[in-house]
C-alpha cells in the first residue's frame, strides 16, 4: 500500500511568486491535514480537510489556501511568497475524520529566496 | 508560554540507557500523540493515548489527563531510535499543537 505522497520534494521560488503542493493521501483515507515546519515555530497546523471541505484552519494568513478534491488528494496554495514562508510543509493523511492514527508525508522543502 | 511543553529539548544518552520524554499541555485536548521525526523530515506517529498507558515493542507511552501530562520512555535504547521526538495534542478532530522537539541521541 502506497504511503502519503507530497510532491515536489523541493522547491526553489523567489519573493512575490505563488506556489502550489500536492498531497496524495494513502488509498481509501479521507481525511488530509497540512503543517509546516520552521526552525523558530516548529511544527504549526494550517488546515484540514475532509469530504472536499476545510473543517478547521490554522491561524496564517489568507495567502495560504487549499483544497481536497473528490479523490481525496489536496492542494495547498500560497500566495505573493515571502521570506519567512520558506519551510517544510508537511501533510498527513488518516481514513476517517478523527486522527486515530495520522500518516505523514515527506514533505515539500520550500525556499523562498 | 506554548500550549505544549516538552522536556528536555535535548538529550544525549548511552546505549541501553532508560529514556524519559516528557510532554505538558495546557490546552484541551481529545487525545495525545507522539511523533518520530528522522533527520530528512520524515515523520511517523508512534502512540495515539486519550487515557492510561500504551506499549509497542521498547517503547512505552503514558498519560495523566488530570495533571495534563504525558511521558514517552524507550527500554535499553539503541542508536537506531536517536531521532526528534515529538508530543502533538489533538484539539477535536484533526487539528494538532505540538510541542518543540526533543531532539535524542544514543551513542553506542
């Protein structure tokens, strides 16, 4: 069974870009969390999503948005990017809407330069 | 003051050494996770605990919901387990406040 999948794996952009990621969550979960990772804020919650619904959202700005699609896989968008986005973006993916037990992805190293 | 307080946030310990990681939270919570980070960034979930005490393999994973404390012990430590490890508290149905990291190091 194929794990979470994050692509892509690295990514370069410079100031004012947008930027999107993809999470592919493990066949037959319907529920996809995004987080992102700095080393001054540590692991922070951005949104969730389930049944092609956000439930709840971090406190970022509205230049983070996302969405679930009908197969379940989501994207995550940011906006005029600045310095301080750059981070590890992580997704985790769980089969039903309460985590019992959350799998995560590899993440999406952005640099933001 | 972090909603999750994890200590210590470094810990540097000898092969077959007993290990504590300890995990405060100030918030509600409906349940208690720890994370295993590897260097690269991968994570896995190690424990899910809303009450008592859980055990997978060497590791040991606890809870006081009344002093609103969890700790995570790993039995005769080995290299393979240095790694970050993380408690994350689980505000209703997906959201997670984490705590800082411990960052762990067995040396042989």
């Amino acid at each position: 069974k194929a794990g979470v999948t994050q692509t892509p794996r690295y990514l370069i952009k410079t100031r004012g870009q947008q930027v999107t990621l993809s999470c592919s969550p493990i066949s037959g979960h319907r529920s996809v969390s995004w987080y992102q990772q700095t080393p001054g804020q540590g692991l922070q919650f951005l949104f969730e999503y389930f049944s092609e619904t956000q439930r709840n959202k971090g406190n970022f700005p509205g230049r983070f948005s996302g969405r679930q699609f009908s197969n379940s896989r989501s994207e995550m968008n940011v906006s005029t990017l600045e310095l301080g986005d750059s981070a590890l973006y992580l997704c985790a993916s769980s089969f039903d809407r309460v985590i019992t037990e959350a799998f995560f992805g590899q993440g999406t190293r952005l640099t933001v330069v | 003051k972090n909603e999750v307080e994890q200590s210590p946030q470094n810990l540097t310990a000898q092969e077959g050494e007993f290990i504590t990681i300890n995990c405060s939270y100030s918030v509600g919570i409906s349940a208690l996770h720890w994370l295993q980070q590897h260097p690269g960034g991968g994570i896995v979930s190690l424990f899910m605990l809303s009450s008592g005490k859980k055990k997978h393999g060497r590791l040991i994973a606890t809870i006081n919901i009344q002093e609103k404390h969890s700790s995570l012990h790993i039995t005769a430590s080995h290299p393979r387990d240095s790694a970050v490890y993380i408690c994350a508290a689980r505000q209703g149905a997906q959201k997670l406040v984490f705590g800082q990291g411990t960052r762990l190091t067995i040396n042989p």
